[in-house]
C-alpha cells in the first residue's frame, strides 16, 4: 500500500487527538454502547483497502469515527469480552440440563 506523507501525518494526527487524555472527556454513552454490543462494530470490511487501519489497527478512523474518545472503546471491549462470557456461560449451563 502506498501511503503519502501527508495521509500519514493527518493519521497520526487524528490518533493523538483520539487518545490523549483531557479533562473534558466526555461520559460513555451507555445507549450507544448498548446498541454497539447488540450490533456489534462494524470496521472496514476490506481492511486491505483502510489506509487508516494500515496505519492504526484496531484504532483505524473506522473504529475512531463510533467513539468520541479511546477510553471508550476500551470499554467497548471489555463490555464485549463480558458478553462473550456470559454467553458461554449460559451455554454451558444449558448444556447441563
Ligand atoms: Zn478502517
């Protein structure tokens, strides 16, 4: 993938902006959140063609873009990491019967 200086710069830009700690951050909205983990998140689905998630990984603009500020995509995944548990959990208590 050919990546300008430019698109480079404008990421890291935008990552730093996202992730930075401030006073003003604002609260987790916790109905968006709950919509996320019923829906989860949909990043680029080619990510061949992301130049964002070339760049960021799993903080691509993709992900960036649903979540106002880094800490709450943090929380995003350990919400999601909780649901996946208990979601085995049932399962195997079904499984029981
Ligand atoms: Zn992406």
């Amino acid at each position: 993938m050919i990546i300008s200086e430019n698109e480079r710069n404008l990421e890291t830009k935008e990552f730093e902006e996202w992730s930075k700690d401030y006073d003003e951050i604002p609260d987790v909205d916790l109905l968006k959140m709950k919509q996320l983990l019923e829906k989860p998140l949909v990043r680029c689905e080619i990510k061949e063609n992301c130049t964002s998630y070339y760049l960021s990984g799993q903080y691509c603009r993709c992900a960036r873009t649903l979540f106002p500020h880094q800490s709450h995509y943090e929380v995003y995944k350990k919400l999601l990491d909780e649901k996946a548990k208990a979601t085995l959990i049932t399962c195997l208590n079904k499984s029981n019967d």
